[in-house]
C-alpha cells in the first residue's frame, strides 16, 4: 500500500487502452524510474493512478514535460492492472506550463560542461512543482547527487538564526535593543551593539572571515572562548548604526547568544524552534561531511574537479553551520513567510529592509517580482534561497561544485520557470584526451535535437542515460552494438582505426541520430 503522496493521476489523454496489448500517448513524461509500474484505470474516466510495483518512491510530481511513448501490457481483467514500461530518449511535443524539459536539459549541460553540479527545488506553497539533481556529492567514488542529498547551505544559516533570535524576542528573553556587552563586554563598541544592530550587519564588528589568517584556522576545531579572543583583536570598522557592512562575526556571536539565553546548544534549539514546527527532516548543525549519509563534499575546480577545504562548523557556527536539502530549504522559507514560525509583528520586523538589509534576509528583484531571502558560500558550496510573496514560491538552489557564478543558474532556472526567454548555453567542446576518446563512457550530443546521452560503464556492463531521464542498460549484441530491447533501441558505436569512440548513432521506431562524444 502507498501513501497518498506516491500516487500520481494522470488526467486529458486520449484513451485508446483495449482488452489487449495497445499503445497510449500521455501528455507527461516519467522520468524518474526506467522500472515497470502498475497502473490501475478508473472506469469511465479518462483518468488513471499508478503505483509503484517495486519497493520504491514513486514522486507526488512527476514532471510535465512531454508527451512520452508508453506500452502497455494487458494483464487479466479481474486485476484491473497494466505493466507499462516507458520509452526513453525521443520526445514528442512539450507540456506548456513550466518549461521543465529546458530546466533538465539546463541542468545536464552544466554538469555536461564541468560549470556546476546542482540540486534545485522549486516549491508552490507547500507543493514540490520541480525537483532536479545532478553532479557527486563524492566524485572519487562516483556516488551521484540526488533531491534528498545534505549540502552546506553557508549563510543561508543566517536566516535559521535570526528566526531563533526573534523568538526569543518575542518570548521576552532578548530585546531589540538588548546590548551585546550583557553577553560579551569585552568586544569593542559592545555597550552601543544592540540585537538589531547584529541582526542587520549594522554593528560595525570586523568580519573576521576576511582576516589574512583565516584559511590557517577554518578547519581546525575551535571553542567559543577562542573565538571571541579572536574577536577583541580587531577594532570596530565603523560606528554601530552608522551604515550596513556584512560581517559573519555579527551571526557567530548571535549564535552564542541563543545557546546562552537558552541555556541548551544551538543544535537543539535549531530542531525544536524551527525544524519540527516547519517538518525539516534533513536540516541540523553540520559535522565532519560522510558521504555514505548522502552528505554532499564540495569541489574546486582546477582543470578538473579537486577536493576542496572543508570548514570546520565550530567556527561558522550561525553563521554558516547549517546542512539542508533543497526541499527543506523551500519548506523552511514558505513556513516562515506563512507566519508558522513567528507572530507577525516578528516577521514584520524581520522583513523591514535598511540599507537593502532585514534581519537575516534581504531583497531579491527578478523582473517586475521581488523575492525576500539569502545566499551562502562556504568552501565549495554555494546556495541560493527565496520565496516570492505574490504567487507563494519559494525556491532554493544549492551547488557543491562552482566553476561559474551561482547566478548563472538561478537566473536561467527562475527564467524557464516563469516562462521567460532564455537560451540554454552551448558552451565549448572541451578537449578530450586519448584514454577517454578510447572509453564507451562519456557524454554525447546530438546538435539537431539539442539532446545529451552520457554512456556510462560499471565494469563490463553498459548504461545509457538522456537529460532528464533515468539511466537503462544496454545488453552488446555485436562488437560495437547494444540494445535495450524494451524500448527497441539500438546504440552502435563508431570505432576509428586507432581505437577512438568519437560517435554511436542511436536507433528507434526507424530513426536514426548521431551523437558525438563531447
């Protein structure tokens, strides 16, 4: 038995099921899973609701992107089921709400092209509209991204803790104008500081993220008392409330802060303030990143991608700590902007702007809609969150491996989204070398239909993979010939006389396309 949300009807197609085997064209296409599944018909409805037969997630969206070729298999009346089984690769027509094919499609080609590995989520009120991952979270063993997969969101942690501190406001245990030399007299100007001077970067406190020594201690355990020793080396920049200038050491100090009023750890205080009331399953204070958790490492790149630092969460703290998914990132902003978190004269203050500044949050303009949220950085990862108030969106991007602007891809997604013109970059044909011209793996375009197919291999066994669309094997028929027999497809590869695989031409319902390694 599946849950609700693991049934997905499929509604205005044209019917042509019989009591035998028959073909159906269907305005969507499932691309999350090349497995069968059992569908079960209305009676007099051209409506249908499939189930998954094989223990697996099935998505309460799967995207509306195109027509897809489905056969179906009658099984015995009685059942009321039909196996279908999807047929990859050739679309028919686009589905014409959200451009969700060109998302993929934008999706791959980054990844195609060494710019970005990504995990993108876009959220209408509580309802998950698009979904899409690509790239490692662990590149040395090839463990791929998925949608539940943790990343470092950076300073998008900023908005968890204004939220904590404005509660704690709200409950009378701080004030807007509470002093930061109540909690560290020490630190220069602390007695001018107040919460809202630390909540909207207006202390005047120096970002000591920026110091020359940083790189030599962001990795190395550190404790608070350490921290704020470093703190009271550096004089203030300007005078407290004079102007807006962001500094993470404003965040590492509000942090401290909660545990302090709390008397409990800023882990705990994160899950009960905010994780349980707005359900995040996957967002707590990070740890030393372990891959076979789904917990993403971040990269460089450096003619290929390489290892980057990884920051230590002690010293982020707030600030920077935190790890999320893209999905709770969107239920976490929509939440809050829906008042689930706090009162709202709370969020009122919170989203009140100086400078371009809120309280851990900040303007967003995107044509003629403005956005309210935050981005982060931290070691390789860069991410994105927002939510739109006019039409209830929230959406939220985040990358482990950057060898483009993050905005590349926020601005091209936000723009297939809502239907905005936008042309998919080409970008250039890098040079391959010998070793991977010889390899069946690698990834292939097909430059009139704008389409990629990576070849991937698992010791002897090959696996054919399109933008958007899930991974099938190939079974060899001949020297340079494999199949996926459901399908009716054929992929023949063209092998040079120096052992170079520069092409394979894919064959289906009497097409042919050739692909060239890219």
């Amino acid at each position: 038995m599946f849950r609700a949300s693991e049934i997905i009807k499929v509604i205005h197609f044209v019917d042509q099921v019989t009591n035998s085997s028959s073909q159906l064209l269907l305005p969507l296409c499932l691309v999350a899973h090349p497995r069968e599944l059992l569908i079960n018909r209305l009676s007099n409805q051209h409506s249908y609701v499939i189930h998954s037969n094989k223990n697996q997630s099935v998505p309460k969206y799967i995207g509306l992107l195109q027509s897809a070729e489905i056969i179906f298999t009658a099984q015995p009346v009685f059942m009321k089921k039909l196996t279908i089984l999807i047929l990859l690769f050739i679309p028919l027509v686009f589905w014409a709400q959200m451009d969700s094919l060109r998302m993929n499609t934008f999706i791959s080609r980054m990844e195609t092209y060494d710019k970005m590995w990504l995990t993108a989520c876009f959220m209408k009120n509580v309802e998950i509209v698009y979904q899409q991952s690509s790239g490692y979270i662990d590149y040395a063993k090839k463990r791929e991204a998925n949608v539940y997969s943790q990343y470092r969101i950076g300073s998008i942690s900023k908005t968890f803790t204004a939220v904590m501190v404005l509660q704690l406001m709200e409950e009378g245990k701080l004030k807007p104008d509470s002093r930061l030399s109540q909690f560290y007299p020490s630190l220069p100007n602390s007695q001018e500081i107040t919460m809202m001077h630390l909540l909207k970067h207006r202390s005047g406190l120096h970002n000591f993220t920026a110091n020359p020594g940083y790189p030599a201690i962001m990795e190395k355990p550190i404790s608070d008392e350490a921290l704020i020793a470093l703190f009271e080396k550096d004089a203030s920049d300007f005078k407290p409330g004079s102007k807006m200038e962001y500094s993470n050491t404003n965040y590492v100090l509000l942090s401290m802060i909660i545990e302090k009023v709390t008397k409990s750890t800023y882990q705990k205080e994160l899950i009960k303030r905010i994780c349980a009331k707005a359900g995040l399953a996957d967002t707590r204070v990070g740890t030393p990143i372990d891959p076979s958790y789904n917990q993403a490492l971040s990269y460089d790149f450096n003619g290929k991608w390489v290892l980057a630092s990884q920051t230590d969460p002690s010293i982020p703290k707030g600030a920077g700590a935190i790890v999320s998914t893209a999905k709770d990132l969107c239920l976490f902003v929509s939440a809050l902007m829906h008042g689930k978190l706090m009162k709202k004269e709370s969020l009122e203050m919170m989203r009140t702007l100086e400078d371009g500044m809120g309280c851990g949050i900040f303007e967003l303009p995107f044509y003629d809609r403005k956005a309210l949220g935050h981005n982060g950085s931290i070691d390789g990862f860069r991410s994105m969150m927002a939510y739109f108030p006019d039409d209830s969106v929230s959406f939220c991007v985040l990358s482990n491996a950057v060898n483009d602007k993050l905005n590349t891809a926020v601005l091209g997604l936000l723009k297939l989204y809502y239907g905005k013109p936008f042309d998919i970059p080409t970008y250039e044909q890098a040079t391959r070398s010998p070793e991977v011209m010889r390899d069946y793996a690698g990834k292939y375009r097909n430059e009139k239909v704008g389409m990629f197919i990576e070849i991937k291999k698992d010791n002897d066994q090959l696996f054919a993979q399109a933008e958007g669309q899930a991974m099938i094997p190939l079974t060899k028929i001949s020297a340079e010939t494999y199949e996926f027999k459901t399908a009716g497809i054929v992929i023949e590869f063209m092998k040079e006389g120096n052992g170079y695989i520069p092409a394979f031409i894919l064959k289906q319902n009497g097409v042919e396309l050739s692909f060239l390694k890219q």
